[in-house]
C-alpha cells in the first residue's frame, strides 16, 4: 500500500488481482445486478487507487480495508437506486391522481406491519436489538457493536442471523 500510495502503477497491479475477485463477489451479493457491480467494482478500485495514502495497517488488512470500500459502495448504490424510485414514485403519484381504496391500502399495512412486529418478536433478544439499533435506529454495525459493547464480527452474525429469520417469517423469497 506503501508503493501504491507514491504512485507505483505495478504495486496497483498486483492489488488489484489479489482483490478485484472479491471485490466483485461482494458487489454481486448486494446489488443482485451483474452490469453494476462491474460498475461499482471498477470504482472501488478507482477508490483504493486514490485513497491508498489513507490506508493504515493499524486499523486492519488491506483486504478489510478495500472489502469495507466495496460494502459501502455497493450499499450506497441500492440506497441511491432506491432513493431514486421513491422519488419518481412520489412524482408519478402527485402527476397521476388514480382512484384506489383507501380502506384496503390502510388493512394492507396494517396487516404488514403487524406481521413485520411479529416477525421481529420471533427473534432472539440479541437479535432484536441488534436489529432495531441497526434498522430502526439508524446505527452502522460497528455503532451498534460499541452500543452493545459487542464484538463487531458477533453483531454482524447477529444482524445476518436475525435477517434471514426476518426474510423466513415474511415469506420472502431470496
């Protein structure tokens, strides 16, 4: 990381054939797009690239450094895609008033978010409130792990335990 950040195009090189599999892995697994992660990977590497003076060893591999690059990045762009269709969304409903009924739209949530604190009461306590920091409370894992005064890696297996007992509940599909 040394040699990157003053420049060394080859030491870039090697990096990036050590990491860009997995960065495109992680991609892959949180956007389900195939065409974006390729985008998203290219610019973590891009990012790495440029951020490589702000690398410390101290603080962790640069595997985990250039892995947590590409979980943000890759959360980012579904928080930005979804942000984008709440907006258009709200456009087409202020543009296109059609009738519908309220009273259903109203059970229908209703009934959802019932089912929705039903599943959460079905977690573990740990699992709730891991859960509820992170989604409810807005808190990064590692937030919720100083909250907790947790390990971060066991409130990560917390977080994932709890969501796919969440997903099973809901009847989601994968």
């Amino acid at each position: 990381m040394e040699r990157i950040s003053r420049g060394d195009e080859d030491a870039f090189a090697a990096l990036y054939d050590a990491v860009a599999g997995p960065v495109f892995g992680i991609a892959v697994k949180v956007l389900r797009d195939r065409a974006q992660s390729e985008e998203v990977a290219q610019e973590v590497m891009i990012e790495v690239w440029r951020q490589a003076p702000r690398y410390r060893s101290d603080k962790g591999s640069v595997m985990t450094w250039v892995m947590t690059i590409a979980h943000r990045r890759a959360v980012d762009r579904v928080r930005s895609a979804q942000a984008a269709t709440a907006r258009e969304q709200d456009t087409a409903a202020r543009e296109h008033k059609r009738p519908y009924d309220e009273v259903s739209e109203q059970v229908e949530v209703r009934l959802e978010s019932e089912q929705v604190r039903r599943c959460v009461r079905g977690l573990t306590e740990l699992q709730r409130q891991a859960v509820t920091l992170a989604y409810y409370g807005g808190l990064t894992y590692r937030e919720v792990a100083e909250t907790l005064d947790t390990p971060l890696p066991t409130i990560k297996t917390r977080l994932r335990d709890g969501l796919i007992r969440l997903r099973d509940c809901m009847g989601v599909t994968a």
